[in-house]
C-alpha cells in the first residue's frame, strides 16, 4: 500500500497519541502508525497520571485539546492533590488509573477525529528527498510500505534498541515486556547521523491484592472532590479505590544489599543512566546507607482486578531475590508475585539536536517527541507529543509554527530545559524547575493556554463553547470580588474565624481574600450583595488563588517581562560563534553547538555567564552590521 498524508507518526504511545490528535486537529490528515493497535495509549508502568509539576502538564495538554485529561477523567479509580498543605504554585493533581479504561478512552478520542488514519505496522525508517537539505518525505514500514508525507513525528519510547533485563547476563531484547525492540528504525536513525545515547528505566513487580495482609498497610483514601484533568469535556469518573502504604525495614535492606550482584545495574551489565529521583529500590538501599526504611504504596491497577502495583521497588533483581525482598515487607509476608519487575535500557536522541519545535535541526520536517529526547514519564511525552504535533501540522500545512515560552507552561519549560541544557540522566519535571511556578499552576492552565489553542484551531466547537464559558464564569466571579465591598460589621465574624484584625471602613472583598485564612464562600456569605451564580467551581477555585496571592503573581509577572525582553533579541541560526572571540571558549562551544534561538535561551545554557551575554549583544549587532567580529575583549564578569 502507498498513502500519502500530510503528516505521519510513528509511536502509538503518550507521545504519539497527542501528537497525531494535535496534528489532526489543525486540520491535517494524519496517519499514526504503532506496531499493535491494542496498545495505544498504554500505560508501560504504573496507571498513574499527574503528580507534582506532572498534573500541570496533563491540565496543559488537555487546555491545548489534548487527548491526557479526558482519557484520566474517564479512567482514573482513585484521586489525590498532592502537596495541598503547600501553596498553590506547587499543587499537583494525581490520578490512579484503571490500565485497560485509560488505553480504551485515548483510543476512542483518537477515533472521534475525523482527519486521522491508525494503522498497524513497524516503521523501520524514514524517507529524506533527493536534493540536498531536501527534509523527510515520507517513511517506510516492516510491511513494506510507503507513506508520503510533509512532516513526521517520531516517538518510539523506550523502544529503540530496548534491552530487558532482569539478574545479570546480556538481557534480551525488547521494547517493553512481552513486545518486540524496534532496531531496524533506531539503526536508520543512527545512520542519518544523529548523536546516540542511553538510558535505562525500570517497573517494579506486581501482586496479587488477594494476599497482602491489609491488617499490617495504611490504608490512603483518594479525595472526595469532584475534580476534573479536562476543563473542556465532563467524561464519567469511576468508582473510587483506596491505595495503602507500607514501608521497607532492615529484612529488605539485607536481601538486596546480600543480593547487589545480582542485579543487572550493579552486576555491571547496564551502562545507561537512570531518573535519579525515581530510583530503583538497589539504588535507594545503596545511595541512602543511613535510611531505615523507604515508603511503598500499593496501588490498584483496575477495578476489575486484585493485582496491585508495588510503587518503590523498582528493580533490576532476578525473580527469587525480587520474591524475597517483596515478602520481607509488612503486610507482604505472604505476597504473590504476579509480574516480575525488570529494567530496560534504550536508546534517546540527546536532545539539543532539536529546535524549540521539537523539528531536528538537520532534517527539515522531522520531528522527535517524548522518551526518545531523554525524558521520562507519561505527561513529559504527552507534552512534547502535543508540541511536535501541533509543529508538525502547521509546518505540513504552511502555517507558522508556534512555541511556548518558560512564563507561559511547564511544556515551555520542559522544551527549552531540553534544547538549551541537554540532559545527562532522564529528565522529568519538578515545580523547582520553573523560575514561575506561580503563574504556571494547575487551576489557571486553561485560562493560560486555551485561548492559544481556539487561536490555532485546536478546539472543537464544543470545547471552544466550554472555554468561553469557563471564561465568562472566571470575569463574572473576579468582577464580584473587585466590586463588592463588606463593611466592619459584615466582615467582622469571618475575620475574627480567620484570626486577622478587623477593618474600620467597607473594604473590597478582594483585599479581604488576600488576608490568611479568609475564604471565598465566607464572604459570599457575609456580604450583603448576591454571591455570583453558583456553578464552575474550578472557575471559583482559580479566581480565588488569582486574587488571594495577586501580589506574588505581579511580582513574576514582572520578572517574566524582563525575560522576554531578552527572548526579542533573536540569534539567527547562521551566527558565526566561533568568530566571536569576546566571549569565552566554553560559551563559543556551547552556543556552536546548541544554536538558541535568542538571548534568553543563551543565557540558560550552563557556561554561558553575563560577560558572554554582554559580549554576544554586541558581536551579534556588529556582525548584523557588516562590522569586524571581536575587536574587543572584556572578561571576568561573574558566571550566569
Ligand atoms: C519498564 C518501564 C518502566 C518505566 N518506569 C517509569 C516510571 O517509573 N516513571 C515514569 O514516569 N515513567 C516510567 N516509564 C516511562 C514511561 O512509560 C514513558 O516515559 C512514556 O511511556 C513515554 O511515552 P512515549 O510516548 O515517549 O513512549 P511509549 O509510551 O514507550 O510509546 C512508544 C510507542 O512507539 C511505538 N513504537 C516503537 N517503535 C516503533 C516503530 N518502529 N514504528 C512504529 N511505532 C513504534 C510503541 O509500540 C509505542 O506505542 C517506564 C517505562 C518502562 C518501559
């Protein structure tokens, strides 16, 4: 068969799912092609979605009409804000998920899109055209097809080259558990010249509910709000599940450490790195010789099932010794095991081979997306998923493409942390990775984003229709708080319930928001002007954070203007760094190599200090001018 398409993708996963529906949804037609349609959208590891800094970017990915949160919605068995004893800048929504329900509504939003084709087959390589710098023109399958195609998006996940391993000795092949690496793909990628590298991740086993001991765990309910990921489509939640927690002791802490050898990480035969904040549990017991005890959830994998997923002991172990560390845990003494856990090692594109597109630099209308730049997690593939996607279809389409900026979204961080500072382990997002996590929360992503989206044509008319509701809801409630004033005796109980002082003349309720311990539903109650029609409540919850810490959020405002003042001072890709003697030999390295985009992107590249700043304006305006390139050398300044 030959087709011809706008744009193709290749990757069913978290990546490939978002990239192929954003693509589709600006109107391109779009073919995603996966090696077994039964596992779209499959969950690798556990059936979790979101966390901290997570959860914001699956709120993201769903306000830029992603597929993330309306798949969490339909699936997700139990809920948790994490971090609510913090501010708000750090909340992270998390959702357990029932593993088959979440595949089945990825795979149903899929086909609700009229532009886009599936298609079960391997791609096993990539079509460049004829002439020089001609770009991708297509992909070729394990099948024998041909696809034709303006742009393509590749997200192979942990596929390529992917080796299992469990105890020691070479491991065996594979992509994931029970399914076939993809080689032939990842040596024609080698073989256009990309630089290589690898990582390994790893899962821990899985047991059988029916024989823990739920008289030894704690058991964690979920929350019971009626919280949504999507602030667009309201899917059927679930009934609810609890998870327990029960923590490793010294039984455990022996086992692994008689056993070390024995695992595939320290018996020497992966040389990949692994996520340093999600380590094994050999890792843990070895980097933390002090730590008695680590903590492991046990969390359902589906409603229709008892297996539970053993979140903390993910391990490179040989099956008796992961049987033996798992039972040496309370509550576990007589726990079935009933999929081993393993470590996979892979292969990943180091990823400031990428523009902030996510197109490779060297192969016009090429894009990577999701594992395969050297990040790790469901929502830091979706996000990049949704960002190649939409690039890939504008680019297909002739449009202009569009990119995300640090202050905009944790996917502008995400992406630029990748393109301007690379990655030396699997790279996933925290709130400490934003230098404006205020402005980037959970509650606000939609208002952030959603107007971007309904510019760009994402949305349906039934998402555009909720967006503008949603917006009429938040200008509708702010209004009331900005308006209405409560006088010393109207506010007086709720102030002193709040242990702030009293007022001596009427106030705004906005600046009463602003004081500790003063909520909105209190002052709907105690003022004398109807509260705002009842309805939205996550419209209410943003208004409510907006307002309450409307002094920080100016302060970042501020902050992020000065930032993009830096980001208008662009640098043209044809910049002869290497000319520009002003500046030291590890910023002209470094500015050769990665090619930012504009002066703010420079100035994150590690080794590029504020002297070389200063000294790149200059160079650039002279070499813009037609000057000499370095006449003058100014140094010492301190390092950015
Ligand atoms: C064992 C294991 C443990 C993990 N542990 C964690 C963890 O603890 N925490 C965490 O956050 N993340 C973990 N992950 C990572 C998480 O699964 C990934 O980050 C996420 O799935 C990446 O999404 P992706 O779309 O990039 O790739 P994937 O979800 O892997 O999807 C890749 C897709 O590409 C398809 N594909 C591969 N080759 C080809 C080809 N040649 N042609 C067409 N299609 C192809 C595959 O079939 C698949 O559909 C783990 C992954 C594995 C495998």
């Amino acid at each position: 068969m030959e087709w011809t398409c706008d744009v193709v993708v290749v990757g069913g996963g978290h990546a490939g799912t978002e990239a192929a529906a954003a693509a589709a949804r600006l109107g391109a037609r779009t073919l995603l092609v996966t090696p077994d349609l039964e596992r779209v959208g499959q969950m690798s590891c556990n059936p979790a979605i979101g966390g901290i800094a997570k959860g914001v970017v699956a709120r993201e990915v769903d306000a830029l009409g992603g597929i993330m949160g309306r798949a969490t919605d339909a699936s997700r068995i139990h809920f948790r804000m994490l971090n609510r004893r913090r501010g708000p800048a750090v909340w992270g929504p998390r959702a357990q998920c029932d593993r088959a329900l979440y595949p089945r509504a990825v795979r149903r939003c899929l086909e609700e899109l009229p532009g886009l084709d599936l298609f079960q087959d391997r791609v096993d390589g990539v079509v460049l055209g004829e002439e020089d710098g001609a770009g991708v023109v297509g992909i070729v399958t394990q099948g024998g097809h041909r696809v034709r195609a303006g742009a393509v998006v590749v997200t192979a996940g942990t596929f390529l080259r992917g080796r299992i391993h469990r105890g020691t000795g070479p491991g065996t092949a594979g992509g994931r558990a029970g399914e076939a690496p993809s080689v032939a793909l990842a040596e024609a990628l080698e073989g256009m010249g990309f630089e290589v590298a690898r990582f390994k991740t790893g899962t821990p086993p899985r047991i059988d509910g029916r024989t823990v001991d739920y008289g030894k765990v704690e058991l964690q309910e979920g929350d019971p709000e009626d919280f949504r990921f999507s602030s667009y489509t309201r899917e059927k939640v679930p009934s609810q599940r609890p998870c327990w927690i029960t923590w490793t002791g010294p039984a455990l802490r022996r086992v692994v450490e008689e056993n070390l050898q024995r695992s595939a990480l320290y018996g020497g035969e992966i040389s990949g790195r692994g996520p340093r904040y999600c380590p094994s549990i050999e890792d843990k017991i070895v980097r933390f010789p002090d730590s008695p005890r680590h903590q492991v959830f046990l969390e359902p994998e589906g409603l229709d099932t008892t297996e539970l997923y053993v979140n903390g002991l993910s391990t490179s172990l040989p099956g008796d010794v992961q049987e033996a560390f798992v039972r040496s845990v309370p509550g576990l003494e007589r726990a079935r095991i009933t999929r081993l856990g393993y470590a996979i090692e892979y292969d990943y594109f180091p990823p400031h081979q990428l523009r902030h597109t996510l197109e490779v630099r060297a192969v016009p209308g090429l894009f990577f997306a999701g594992q395969i730049n050297g990040t790790t997690g469901y929502e830091e593939a979706a996000g990049q998923g949704v960002m190649a996607g939409i690039n890939a279809g504008l680019r297909a389409l002739g449009r202009p493409s569009f990119t995300l900026e640090r202050d905009e979204a944790y996917i502008g961080v995400l992406i630029d942390d990748l393109v301007t500072r690379g990655v030396d382990e699997p790279y996933r997002l925290f709130t400490s990775r934003s230098e404006f996590r205020l402005l980037l929360r959970q509650d606000n992503a939609v208002a952030r984003l959603g107007p971007r989206a309904a510019e760009l044509g994402l949305l349906t008319d039934a998402q555009e229709t909720a967006l503008e509701d949603r917006q009429a809801a938040e200008s509708r409630i702010h209004r009331w708080f900005v308006d209405t004033r409560l006088g010393p005796e109207e506010a007086a109980g709720l102030l002193e319930e709040a242990g702030a002082g009293g007022i001596t003349g009427p106030t705004p309720a906005a600046e009463l928001l602003r004081r500790p311990g003063v909520e909105a539903e209190a002052l709907f109650a105690a003022a004398t002007v109807p509260a705002p029609p009842p309805g939205d409540s996550a419209a209410l919850r943003a208004v409510e954070i907006e307002l309450k810490y409307s002094g920080y959020v100016e302060r970042e405002r501020q902050r992020a203007q000065v930032l993009r003042a830096r980001a208008q001072f662009e640098l043209p890709e044809s910049v002869p760094y290497d000319a520009f003697i002003t500046l030291s030999a590890e910023a002209r390295e470094k500015l050769t190599r990665i090619r930012p985009g504009t002066l703010a992107q420079a100035g994150r590249i590690p080794g590029v200090s504020q002297a070389d700043l200063q000294n790149l304006v200059m160079e650039v305006r002279k070499w813009r001018g037609g000057g000499t390139v370095g006449p003058r050398v100014r140094r010492g300044a301190s390092r950015g």
